[in-house]
C-alpha cells in the first residue's frame, strides 16, 4: 500500500484570493450578461425593483473585489511561498520544461508518467498566468468604461484601445475565456484528484497537499 505524507502548499492569503477571485467573476459574468443584453422588458424596468440598477451594483461591487484580487495576485506571484511565485511556473528550468513536457503528454493520454510537484504543474501555471494577463486588461477596460469623464483614464484609454466601442469588444471577449478556462480548471482539477490521490481539489481548503513518502 503506497504510503502519502502531508506538506504544507498554500499560504492562507492564495486560499482567500482564489474564491474572491471565483466569486467575483461568478457575479461579473451574469451582471455582465445583463448589463449587455437585459431580458426584463422596460415595465419591469420601470418599476421600483429597477433590476438594471442592481445588476450594475453588483457587477461595480464585484469589479472592485476582482480588481483587488488582481493585485493580491501579483504581490504573491513575487512576495508568495515558493509554490505561490511566478518563477515556479515560468519553462524557465531544466526541471520545468521537463514539467511541462510530461504534463502535455499526460494530458493528451500518450503517457501515464506523472510529475509530481508540490505547487502547479507548469501547463496549469502558465494558465494561471496568462488568466491573470487578461485580468489586466479586463481591469483597464472596465475602468475605462466607467470613468470615461476621468481625463487620464479617457486619454490612456485612448491611446491604447481607440475608442470606447473597442474597449466594450475587448472586455466582453475576454469574458468568454473566463467561462472557457473555469470549465477547463474544473474538470482538471477532478480529473487530477481522481487519479493522483494528492488532494489537489482539498489543498484549496486546506492548504495542505499529499506527496508519496520516501
């Protein structure tokens, strides 16, 4: 019988970051939805429920806490525990490339060789990283949109994205990755746990991961 023993993976502040992050983008997706095409017609609209004015708080309200989470992200990705910084997912080792190599094989079932690694594998990181890139933009073109009067913002707004309408395109794109990349994770994240008894899904709770004892 094969023997586990428990390390600590992930520090308190990455576990309160990851379901604000979760959240906030549950609620971001279906306020946006609304915002961009609501389906109550205008009696409803008109009436003191006023559910246009909610869906726009909630989505204003979730907005702040994602933009927070972006730069509680990036203070870990530097200042996190050695799992938690962005050199631990980077291709940028012998070792990490090995990592991402047989993770690429493992996914595609062309190996059964599993690397086991205390933090992320190296194809989730740079997942992890590239959705965090996104989240830049997705932060700078919400603000964008919402403070259009702000002349800073309007000039750099300008200046990167054109127009408005473009902004609007961009933030709306990329929420599409959000709902792609969180059925991916999912389904990973049980694939992973049903076939390697780490405790990956639970490490998020606790913070605590499994690993073969020597």
């Amino acid at each position: 019988m094969a023997l586990y023993e428990k390390h600590h993976c992930w520090s308190f502040l990455i576990r309160i970051w990851h379901w604000a992050f979760a959240f906030s983008i549950v609620a971001l997706v279906i306020t946006g939805f609304y915002i961009n095409t609501p389906w109550t017609n205008t009696v409803i609209e008109g009436s003191a429920s006023w559910p246009m004015a909610w869906a726009r708080y909630i989505h204003y309200v979730a907005a702040y806490t994602f933009s927070c989470t972006v730069v509680i992200r990036a203070y870990l990705y530097i200042f996190g525990n050695a799992q938690e910084r962005v050199w631990d997912i980077l291709p940028i080792t012998p070792r990490n490339i090995k990592n991402l190599w047989r993770t690429l094989l493992l996914y595609s079932y062309i190996s059964d060789k599993h690397d086991e690694r205390l933090g992320h594998n190296i194809l989730a990181g740079l997942s992890y990283l590239g959705t965090w890139v996104a989240s830049l933009v997705m932060v700078a073109t919400g603000f964008y949109l919402l403070f259009p009067e702000v002349a800073w913002i309007a000039t750099t707004g300008n200046a990167i994205f054109h127009s408005q309408q473009v902004a609007r395109f961009v933030h709306h794109i990329i929420m599409w990755w959000y709902m792609i990349f969180v059925i991916i994770h999912i389904y990973l994240c049980v694939w992973n746990d049903i076939r390697f008894p780490e405790g990956l899904i639970s490490s998020i709770f606790t913070g605590k991961k499994f690993s073969h004892k020597d």
